[in-house]
C-alpha cells in the first residue's frame, strides 16, 4: 500500500503546482487530460490549468 505524505490530495497538488510555476517549464499550466470510450478506446489530449481549488480542476484548451 502506499502512503502519500499529505492526507488531502489537493495540498499535495498545490505544493507541487507552485514548484512547477517557479520552473524553467514554458507552459507549466500544460496538463494531458485522458478519458476512455463506452468501448474502452483512450483518448488524450492537452490542456491548460487555468485555476484549482478544493472543488475541482478548471481547464481550457488552446485553439492554435
């Protein structure tokens, strides 16, 4: 089993997101969002954070 050091996954994922904001990364907001079909065919694709908090992830995608 194992154990992660925080006990609320969101303090762990905003103790993270603040050391990739402080990063050399030029799109530190990037994030891959997969889902999965009825059928069980992935499919994935980029986004970007654009704000988190403890009700959930907001995201958007680049139209470029």
């Amino acid at each position: 089993m194992m154990f992660l050091p925080e006990k609320d996954p969101f303090d762990l994922f905003s103790k993270w997101y603040k050391v990739v904001l402080n990063s050399p990364y030029k799109q530190p907001t990037a994030m891959i969002l997969a889902t999965c079909s009825k059928d069980c065919t992935p499919s994935a694709r980029v986004v970007l954070l654009k704000e988190y908090s403890e009700e959930g992830f907001m995201f958007f995608t680049n139209c470029k």
